[in-house]
C-alpha cells in the first residue's frame, strides 16, 4: 500500500543553521511533491510545489529536491529563525489532483 | 484577496447528532476539497468539489457528505455523529484543474468535539 514517511516527528536546531526535513514515499509514482507549513491551530500553508521532472525548486530560504529514484524528497530552510517553529507536511497527489495524501509531519523547533 | 473562511470554528457535539461545516473559497476558486486531522491519523482526504460535482472521495462511510452550491461555497454534513468523529475539519479551495491548480489553500478549520 502507499505510505509516506516523514523523518522524524521533531527536529529541534539553533537559529541560523540549516533545518533539513526528509519525507520518503512507498508504492508512490507521484505527479508532483508538495509542502505545507502548519501553526497550532489553523490550516496549513502551501510552501512549495515541484514536479516529477524537478530537481530542485527554490523560493527564498526554502529549497527542494526530489529523488524520484531514492522516493524521497528532502526540504531545507537556510539561516533558520525561530518563527519558521511549526510542523512542517509533505503532501504528494492521490492520483488526482487536489486529493493529497499528506505525511504525519515533522515538528521543527528553531532555539534562539 | 480574502483567504478561505470557515464556519464555526468549534462546535460540540453528542453522539447521534448531526452537524453541517461551512466553507467559503477564496473568490475566483471553484474547487473545494474537504480534508479530515485528528492526531492520530493526520491529515486524510474526505472529498473534493469542482463546479458543483463531487469529483473524488476519500474512504469515509456514507455519513460524510458534502454539497457545492453554484458560487463555489460548500457544505459537508456528518450524520450520527461517533465519538471518533472528533477531529479538525479543513476546507481547501484550488483554482481547480489546470496550472496553479494543484496548490491548495486551506481555512483555519472546525474543530469538531463529540461527546
């Protein structure tokens, strides 16, 4: 059955240093990969989108790759502040487009 | 451009009762995906809307349903309400197929408490 794992459920690092994120995916040949960023209490924010055919995609401090061979895709925040504190979702399409299968998550924790 | 509004934002609940959720896209939106986050489970698919048709389904029991009206709002509707209902609901609205539509936007969600 398809599964996406996300690497681990917290990930605590020091302000300024470089916060990566795993997700790998199982009996998946996804279109697209996305992630989306959650605060306690609402609804999650699309971050970034990239396609089967990507490498990589970059917006800001945010960049990612996705390895359709490895079935993973890793999400890296550059010069991490303690604002970017949130869980962090990896999303991949269902086989139809707006039906996302998401990943548990991974809570990010940036220390001052 | 106002995001995507839900309503309420919290509701109690007792079992066997029914409860309908409210969803307002973001204007130009026509699709509305519902989407049920309880700790548990996560994140899970319930359904999608797109021009007033229900295009897909989650694996939710028939309890779930939902509705698209002509200017994109959506409702979804639980009958006989189980505790394990109890669970943040989120709507998602999307430009809907095309380029740009697969990015979703979501509301703050309902957070839904059954007793």
């Amino acid at each position: 059955s398809q599964k996406i794992e996300q690497n681990s459920e917290a990930l605590n690092i020091q302000e300024g240093k470089t916060a990566t994120l795993t997700c790998n995916y199982t009996n998946y040949s996804p279109a697209y990969l996305q992630w989306y960023r959650q605060d306690p209490g609402r609804g999650p924010v699309f971050l970034l989108l990239i396609r089967e055919n990507e490498k990589e995609k970059r917006k800001e401090r945010l960049k990612v790759t996705f390895d359709t061979t490895l079935k993973q895709s890793l999400f890296h925040i550059t010069a991490s502040q303690p604002a970017d504190s949130a869980t962090y979702l990896c999303a991949l399409d269902g086989g139809s487009a707006r039906q996302l299968t998401f990943g548990s998550g991974t809570q990010l924790t940036v220390l001052p | 451009k106002a995001g995507v509004t839900q309503t309420p934002r919290y509701l109690i609940k007792t079992r066997g009762q029914q409860v309908t959720l409210s969803c307002s896209p973001i204007s130009g939106h026509r699709s509305v995906s519902w989407y049920q986050q309880t700790p548990g489970q996560g994140l899970q698919f319930l359904f999608e809307y797109f021009s007033e048709t229900q295009r897909n389904k989650g694996n939710f029991p028939g309890r779930f349903s939902g509705r698209q009206f002509s200017n994109s709002r959506s409702e979804m509707n639980v009958s006989t309400l189980e505790l394990g209902d109890s669970a943040l609901y989120l709507c998602a609205s999307s430009l809907g197929p095309g380029t740009e539509g697969e990015k979703l936007f979501f509301g703050s969600g309902t957070q839904l408490s059954v007793l």
